[in-house]
C-alpha cells in the first residue's frame, strides 16, 4: 500500500489530466484520446501556473503516473470501448541477458511519447561510497550511539529518513531458524507509528511512503542484529521504555525522535565528526589526492540523510549484482519504472562504483581503528 502523500501525488497527476482533457480539448471521453493528445498533454505539463517549469524528477514522476493511469484504464476497458490508444503503445518491455551471471530480466519502460524531459537544474550531491560509510558508523557509534541504528538502517535496508522514526521497539523483528541461527531481519512499516497518530506538535514526525514489510538485506542481517542489541541496551541504560509500542528512536528527553532532529543530527555529524576525520585519515595516508573531489563536493553541498538510501542501492546494483525487479524489492518501491530511472540516471556513477578497488578506504579505516 502507498501511504496518503504518495496516492495524494497521484491523484494530482491523474486530475491535471483530466482536467487538461475538459479545458483544452474536445474529447468527452478517456477512451478518445489518441496518442497526439497524450503527447500534447505532456508539453502542457512541463509549465507549472507560475510560468515555471517543472523540475525534471517531479515532471518523470507526474508523466509515469498520468501514463500508468492510462494503461490501466486501457487494460480494463478495451474489450468494451473503441479506443484510440493502445496501452502497449505506452510501455516497451526490453529482455535484458546477463551472461556472465546466467540472469534474465524483463525492464518495463514508460514510453517517453517522444517529449524530453525539462533540463534538471542541479543534480542533488547522494554519493557516499563503501569506505566512507564505515568511517561514519565508526563515528556514529562513538558521538551519535544514539541514531547509528538508524544510519545502519537506511544504509543496509534501504529504509528512508521520515520512516526510521517511524519504527517502534517491536517493528524490528529477527527471524531464526532451528537451533536458534540468526536467518533474516524484517522491519514493520505496515502502519504509522501509533505515538505519532495524533501528533500536535509543530515539526512534521515523518512519514512512511509506501507501507510494507521490509527486510535487511541479507549480507548485513548480523551487524542490524548486533546494532540493535547495542542500542536496546543504551535505551534501558537511560530509563526509557522499550515495549513493543514505544519508539525506537528518541531525543535526549526521551521523546520520540522526528524525522527533521534525525536528519539535523546525522549532518552534524557528518560535518563535525565524519568529515574532519576523512581529512586527517586520508592526509595521514597520502590519499588526500584521490579523495579530494570527494571532500571538496562535501564541503560544497550537504549530501543529506538520503545518502544511505543511494549507497544501498549502490551495493544492491554493483556488489550483489541483482536486477532492476529485485532491487526494487529491497528497496521498497512502488513501481520499477522509478527504479529503472534511478539506473538510468546513475548510469556513469554506477561504473565508477564498480571500477573502485576500495582499497584506500580500507587504508582508512585500518589507520583509524
């Protein structure tokens, strides 16, 4: 299930359309449209009310969503309605073969209807790569114990920001198989986090964009658990409570932790902790060279808490190699056209990722530790 912002999203994108349908053309009915009306449409889009363009994400969002829309009403109607669109003429599927690993997978693309998306203004700065994160934890763990769980989370199960306080002492849940071995990790996000329901206070708590059971990925399932253990253990320590309803994250009055004090306490970490340390370990080293683009887009832009998202679905695309379907799973998204874009649009970093040895950050962190 998609939660309210998300479905509310969509509902814009479908209304806009149908709007579009009733002030600018003669059309009475969905099933009239031709592919020159859709495509017409999609121009008109570009312009928001105020004349501006819209930003390209927002603008590949809306497109898929309004595209979607259509396909399933084809999908629905066709045996009874003579269309002037077919829904295969808006989605291509490509057969990709991966012969090295003897993988098949099938990628959905939204047709593009022939009109180009309006030109990105800035490419948000997301780039944290292998070494880095470990360095950060390791400072987490020593100035932040408090949010390190969280950090782990987004980074080894992709889960987002505004969702990570969201999560109660019994959302998290290990799972065994015989003689008690550790097997997997599963996180509920089923549900708003019931101290948040009738939230009155003025900072938004956060939110959880598509409800699911979500799992840690399989490589990271003993560091979650032993993090966890860690982190039930300082909660008690200090007298808050751990049942199954309380949150798993709080500030230091033992409140529950919203989305904008989580985020606020991982950038001063990383500006007052993670990053002095980058720069005496790399200098240390003689890797300061190599890693200095990396520091100075630091010390330009703030690559957000979002951060640990993208370095998941790095390691899912370059180290576990899986496929666009199953990095969609671990991801949790809603439909793998956003997955699919996410690939395309990362397509040159990807390649950087995987032509990295990681050696000098395991230089690092060997110098640290």
């Amino acid at each position: 299930m998609l939660n309210g912002k998300t479905l509310s999203y969509k509902a814009y994108a479908v209304c806009h359309f149908l709007n579009y349908l009733l002030k600018e053309t003669d059309i009475n009915f969905i099933h009239e449209c031709s592919l020159k009306t859709i495509r017409d449409f999609l121009k008109h889009l570009k312009m928001q009310n105020d004349e501006k363009q819209y930003n390209r994400d927002t603008w590949l969002r809306y497109r898929d969503y309004v595209v979607d829309f259509l396909i399933h009403y084809y999908t629905s109607n066709r045996d009874a309605l003579p269309f002037k669109y077919k829904g295969e003429e808006l989605r291509t599927l490509t057969i990709v073969k991966d012969k090295k690993h003897h993988k098949k997978a099938v990628i959905s693309h939204n047709s593009s209807m022939h009109v180009s998306a309006p030109k990105t203004t800035h490419k948000k700065n997301r780039i944290l790569i292998e070494g880095y994160l470990e360095l950060l934890l390791y400072e987490a763990k020593k100035y932040e114990p408090d949010i390190t769980l969280g950090i782990a989370l987004g980074a080894y199960a992709g889960i987002r920001e505004g969702e990570i306080v969201n999560i109660c002492c019994g959302s998290l849940k290990t799972i065994r198989k015989s003689f008690g071995m550790l097997s997997g990790i599963e996180i509920d996000l089923t549900d708003k986090a019931k101290y948040f329901e009738n939230w009155k206070g003025k900072i938004d708590p956060g939110t959880i964009k598509k409800n699911r059971v979500q799992k840690v990925y399989n490589d990271f399932v003993a560091d979650i658990s032993e993090l966890h253990d860690t982190h039930i253990k300082i909660m008690e320590s200090r007298g808050f409570d751990t049942s199954p309803d309380a949150p798993l994250f709080v500030n230091k009055q033992g409140n529950p932790m919203t989305v904008q004090t989580y985020s606020d306490r991982v950038k001063t970490l990383f500006y007052e902790r993670f990053l002095p340390s980058l720069k005496i370990a790399c200098e240390k080293q003689g890797k300061y060279v190599e890693n200095a683009a990396f520091i100075e887009t630091y010390e330009v832009e703030y690559p957000g808490a979002h951060m640990f998202r993208h370095w998941f679905t790095m390691y899912l695309i370059t180290k576990a190699k899986l496929t666009g379907g199953e990095i969609m799973k671990w991801r949790g998204d809603s439909s793998q056209e956003s997955m699919n874009d996410y690939i395309h649009e990362n397509a040159d970093l990807i390649e950087k990722y995987r032509e990295s040895s990681y050696t000098f950050q395991s230089q690092i962190l060997e110098d640290i530790y």
